[in-house]
C-alpha cells in the first residue's frame, strides 16, 4: 500500500521533494489527519466543546507518565486509556454536576497536566518529552500512518451512522429524545472516538496546537456556511488546504509543521470572519 | 409510561414533540431542510441532500405554508417561522400525542393565534391528542378543552371558562389572569410575520 503512494506521490510533489521518503509519509499522514479533524471539529464546534478537547489533548502528559510509571515503552496505550477515561467522566459529570462546566474543566486541566508534569520531571527528565509539545509530523512512521488509515475508516463508517444523531441532539437535546435517540451513547461514544483520535495524532501535530487544528476548520466553515453538507465539506476542505500549504512552507521555512500549519489555518478563519461579516451587513 | 392512547393499553404512544425556542442552538449552520431530512430520513445529511430528498422535505413544509423557508438557516426564521417548521417536524412522527413546549415564546399575538388555530385543526384532521404547556393563559383559552394550573402540584383542572373564573385561582394566579380581558400578551417588536 505505502509502496503505492511513494509511487504516486513522485507523480504529484515537486521534484526537490520527492527525493525524501518522509516529506511522503508526513503528506500522506495530513491526507489522512486533516479530514478526520475537519469532520470531528465540526461538532466540537457545535457542541462548545472547545475547552474540553484542549483538556483532552492536555491529558496525554498524564497518559505518558502513567506509561513511565508502569514501565511501557510505548506509551499510546496509556495514553488513549486515560483520555478514553477522561472523556467518559466528563459526560457524567456534565449530567450531575450543579458547578459550571467552565470551572469542572479548568480543575480537570490543572489536573491533568500538574500529575503529568509532575512525575513527568522527576529527577529533571523533562526536557525529552518536550516532543510531545510541539510534535513532529516529519518524523511519521508508516506505522503510525496505518493506525491513522484505520481511524480514517473508523470515523467515515461512525459519521454515516450516527452523524444524523449527533447533529440532531446538538441543535436540541430535547427533540433528539423525542425523536427515540439515546443522547447519553451518541454523545459519550462521540468523545470517546475523539479521545483515540487525538491521543493517536498528537505525536504528529503536539499537545499545545492539537486543539487548535480540530477548531479552527469547523469554526471558519462555521462563519460562512448554510447546511450541514456544506459546514462538513468547507471544514474539510480547510483542514486539507491548510495542512498540505503549511506542511510544505514548514519545510522550506524549517520550521515546526504543526505550528505552520496552525497559522494558515487561523489566516483561513480571518478570511472567513471578515466575508460572514461583510455578508451579514449586506442581508440588512 | 403507559397510557391508553391510540386505543392500545400498555403502548407507549408516538409523541411529536416541539421543543421550546430557547432549546434550541439557533447559530448552528443548518437549514430547514437539513432537520426536515434528520426526522424523515436516516440517509447521512452531512453528505448533502439528494434531490428526491430536498422534494420530499418541501412537501412536508408546503403543508404548514412554510415551503419557501426551505433553504433558509434556522436563525433566520422569525418566531412564528420556527415554530411552523417544528411543527411540520413533528408531525412527520405521525404522532398520537403532540406535545408543545411553550409554542409563544418569540411569537406576536396574530402570529399565536394563527398557530393555535393550525394547531386545532390538526387535531380534528388526525385525531390526535395535543398538550401545550404554556403562560399564555389567556391567548390559549378559547383553544383547549381543558385546562391543568400547575404551581409545584396541579392548583386547579377543568374546563376554561370554570378554571378561570374560580376566585380562589384568581387569586392565586393573581394579575396574571386579571389581565385576561385586557391585553394578555406584548407582541415582540422584531417579530415580522
């Protein structure tokens, strides 16, 4: 399969970069990251769940040193159990906390990342996790890229059959219950997918910007777009466009991909903010 | 829950449901079409709508005279709008029991009364049952058969002429009846019908 893409992509990319095996696989890996976050964002954004994925993607310094602690080497098993955790807590407590959702969240942050650091910087051993921060896309085993084509399938294969559900019980909760879907599993697996997704990715992309590559497509398609086939396919779209323009100038800039790749897509949201502005003034 | 509804003892009945407005997230980017197609189809409405799809949702809206809202977002609609669309969404349900959750909020006074009559009609036309919690007491008088005070327990049950004019309920209820014969309810200025 992998033999495949490097022959096509000799095809596609320019010739100074074809040269090298990991511009290929890190391509590959946004080709296929890019549409799950443009499709996943899309209800992060409309569910306001902005905050809680920032602490989700926080969480994986936890998920490491518990890893240490027991002696994994690989530490993305750990690393998917406690996000995996964590998402679930957090749907209860969302059923029967009285406390703000805004403040549950900002002690689980704390938490999270205190415990990680934590035990994380025992004897000042920090500083080599610090990849963890920023992330290398580059560095993108094709194994790593085949655990993310099966989460490519799984999320594609989830959307089509619970998509209508999640969408429906994100415009009201009420109406979904009416309408005999079982909110508390749609909205729980949902975060649970998404908790996998991101623990899988953050290797590429980093703890200090995943958010922001799940929020940023969604939330510019959300400025500009009037159905939900055209909000999930602009976010998509966004996602591909900033990720391939940002992977490729991180490169010839030598700078973190993740990073670049962040920027483009926050030019992307400009743009958007300013034409549902200037759209919105012309309806009146 | 049983219930003897649809003439079955111990079947939970089909329920059409029309949230309150308040429940709803109106910035979402969805288009009344996108939720016609959520309650008549299990085809993916993230993929797009299909024409046959589309058609469909627009003769369920036709019905409820809301077919040139098709491609509108729901937070364009006005009160009255949106609650016509809900209506056509429930109703979609085929339902033996219509429950309407505060149908007044964000709606002007004709607009009220024009949908309580849409309301009426359906029922004699489907031979449903229909629940409307509501405050507007004195705008639904005229509409129900019945009427159920509710202030922590049920305060009073009966028809509305009798519940209405117990003195001990006016008193409870206090201004919020007297009003009856005046004015009952503000029409909101943004409302445009």
């Amino acid at each position: 399969m992998i033999a495949l893409w490097y022959k096509l992509a000799d095809y596609v990319l320019p010739f100074d970069l074809a040269r090298y095996i990991f511009i290929k696989n890190a391509l590959l890996a946004v080709l296929l990251v890019a549409p799950i976050f443009g499709v996943l964002g899309t209800m992060v954004v409309s569910n306001r769940m902005v905050f809680f994925t920032d602490v989700l993607g926080h969480s994986a310094l936890t998920g490491i040193a518990v890893g240490i602690l027991c002696g994994i080497h690989d530490p993305t098993i750990p690393m998917i159990t406690i996000a995996v955790a964590l998402a679930v807590l957090v749907n209860i407590l969302k059923g029967i906390t009285h406390a703000s959702m805004d403040t549950v969240l900002g002690v689980l942050l704390a938490f999270m990342i205190a415990l990680g650091i934590t035990i994380l910087s025992r004897r000042g051993g920090f500083v080599k996790f610090t990849i963890y921060l920023i992330g290398d896309i580059l560095a993108v085993t094709p194994q790593q890229i085949a655990w993310i084509a099966a989460l490519f399938v799984i999320v594609f294969v989830y959307w089509c059959f619970a998509g209508n559900a999640l969408i429906l019980t994100s415009i009201s909760g009420s109406l979904a219950r009416s309408r005999r879907i079982r909110t508390f599993l749609v909205e729980t697996s949902f975060t649970i997918l998404l908790a996998v997704v991101v623990m899988v990715a953050i290797r590429l992309v980093g703890i200090l910007i995943i958010n922001s590559l799940l929020v940023l497509p969604a939330a510019t398609s959300r400025n500009v777009a009037r159905s939900v086939g055209s909000y999930t396919a602009l976010s998509i779209a966004i996602s591909l466009l900033s990720g391939i323009t940002g992977l490729f100038a991180s490169y010839y800039w030598g700078t973190a991909s993740g990073a670049t790749i962040v920027l483009f897509a926050v030019g992307c949201y400009a743009i958007s903010a300013l034409t549902g502005r200037l759209r919105q003034k012309s309806f009146i | 829950m049983e219930s003897r509804i649809g003439g079955v003892e111990g079947r939970k009945p089909r329920i059409g449901y029309v949230p309150q407005r308040l429940h709803l997230d109106l910035d979402s980017p969805i288009n009344v079409t996108d939720l016609v197609v959520l309650a008549i189809s299990k085809r993916p409405v993230w993929l797009g709508v299909s024409r046959r799809l589309s058609e469909e949702a627009q003769r369920v809206l036709s019905v409820f005279s809301a077919g040139r809202l098709a491609k509108k977002r729901i937070g364009e609609l006005s009160g009255g709008e949106l609650q016509r669309v809900l209506l056509a969404i429930a109703m979609t349900a085929e339902p033996e029991l219509l429950l309407l959750d505060e149908p007044g909020s964000g709606v002007d006074i004709q607009g009220l009364s024009m949908f309580y009559q849409l309301v009426r009609s359906l029922r004699e036309q489907h031979d449903i049952a229909v629940i409307i919690v509501t405050h507007d007491l004195a705008g639904i008088s005229t509409y129900v058969d019945r009427i159920i005070l509710l202030n922590h327990s049920v305060v009073a049950e009966g028809e509305p002429g009798d519940v209405l004019s117990d003195e001990k309920i006016l008193h409870t209820f206090g201004p919020s009846l007297w009003n009856i014969s005046a004015l009952p309810t503000l029409p909101s200025p943004k409302e445009k019908l």
